[in-house]
C-alpha cells in the first residue's frame, strides 16, 4: 500500500465513512485524508472559478476551516488527472498566476496574450499584430474588439456595447439580507473587492466579514472598508459605524506593488 493511501474516512465527504465504500484515502500535507476523486473534483471546482492555490476545505476545529494551501505536486500526485487534465491545470494555473503579477488579456486578432501597462487606458497596442500586418493595431480592453474612435479611454471605446459589464452587474445586482447582522435592512448581493476590484458575494449567513479569494485580503461587505480598519470601531454583527456604502461607480485597481 502507498504510505500516503490509507481506509480512512474523507473528511471532505461528510457522508463517506472509513470502511463504508472500502476506499482509499489520500493524506495530504494538511493531515487531513481525501479521495482522488474528492480531491480532483474540489480543485477543478477552484479552478473554474479562477483559483489557483488549492486550499483544504476540511472542517478543523470547531467549524473553523483548514485553509492550509496544497502544493500543486502532491496535488498532481495524488488527484485522478488525465495527462490532458494535467495539460489543462498547468495552463490554467499558469494563466491565473500571471494575472495576479500583471493585467492581461487576449488579443482579439491573433490570441496571444497582452499585458495593458496603462491602467488607465483601455486603448491597447498588440505587439504581435503591429509587427506581423505592419501596422499599429489597437484593441479595446473592455469589449475585447478591434478599437474603434480615438484613444485612450478609460470609459469605452466607440464600438456598440462597449460597456463595463462587471460595473453594470454591481450597479444593477439584486439586494439582499444579511440576517445575523444587526441594522441592515439590505445591500447589494455583489461588490467589488476595494484591494483588487474582484467582485465577491455574501452567502448571507454569519458576520459582514468577506475574505476575498484573490487578494487574501479581508473586508466589510456593507462598508467596504478593509477589516483591520473597521473592526476598530464596530462589531462584526453590526451595521458599520460609517453606515451602509453606496453601490459601487467604479472599480478599483489592483496595486500589486
């Protein structure tokens, strides 16, 4: 027997038990044991939701949770991934991690990927196209087409439907309850993360607290101030000292200076 494989119960399966359906487990870094099929499903799961840093879901003590990264080795090692499956994790995650480093996208013409210098700006130049047709090839950040009008914007080019999707969505998303906080009669279901502008939810149960999965960094979701500075003023079960915030009219930029 491997001496990471034991009949253990899977502690991300709340209904498996250790000797019920006589498989086997894999022990990882954290302690605790999974499936391979457990484990191959959770971190396909993160992965469609642009996560790259696997992190064990296992309840610890309490109803804390383990949070404890895994490496992507002894993910590859003791997950059930096809050699395209693994194909497709390498890309992904090489994809993701890079748009943590930089701010980049597809270009429309040729699929190769651009990194924008200028936040500021949503008028790009593709490298690539420019050398290959010899002419200076400009595609719009927002609407992902040829750029059409003058540049740069920072609010849309002249192409129908160009129009921050993301900022419509946080202008226009439902309201909802958080019933475990005190005060709060409604808010809006989405917000942008303040550090790194990811929009994140509310699943409405427990304290206004959000931690947001792509900066690590935590915040309050009715407040929209980092945790560390709120928390100084009022209780996580309360409606903020400042009041609810206003839905969101812009989007904020990541610094990863």
């Amino acid at each position: 027997m491997n001496e990471d494989v034991f009949p253990r119960k899977d502690d991300l399966d709340p209904f498996s038990s250790e000797d019920g359906d006589g498989g086997l487990r894999a022990v990882m870094s954290c302690g605790h044991a999974v499936s391979p099929e457990s484990l191959t499903l959770w971190c396909r799961s993160q992965l469609d939701q642009g996560i790259y840093k696997f992190r064990c879901p296992a309840v610890g003590e309490g109803t804390k949770l383990c949070n404890k990264q895994w490496s992507y080795k002894e993910v590859r090692r003791l997950a059930v991934l096809s050699m395209s499956e693994m194909r497709h994790f390498e890309v992904t995650m090489a994809r993701l991690a890079a748009a943590d480093f930089c701010d980049i996208q597809r270009c429309p013409q040729c699929n190769t990927y651009v990194e924008r210098k200028d936040l500021s700006s949503l008028c790009v130049q593709c490298t690539i196209c420019t050398a290959d047709h010899k002419t200076t090839y400009h595609f719009c950040w927002q609407c992902g087409r040829k750029w059409n009008g003058w540049g740069p914007r920072s609010d849309r080019c002249n192409n129908d439907g160009c129009a921050n999707k993301d900022l419509q969505l946080l202008q226009t998303c439902p309201s909802i309850s958080l019933p475990d906080v005190k005060g709060v009669p409604s808010c809006p279901s989405v917000r942008a993360c303040p550090t790194c502008g990811m929009k994140v939810e509310h699943n409405q149960q427990h304290c206004k607290n959000i931690h947001c999965p792509r900066c690590q960094v935590p915040f309050y979701f009715l407040c929209l101030k980092l945790k560390r500075e709120c928390n100084q003023t009022s209780s996580p079960y309360e409606i903020c000292l400042g009041g609810l915030a206003p839905r969101q009219t812009s989007i904020p930029v990541w610094d990863r200076k």
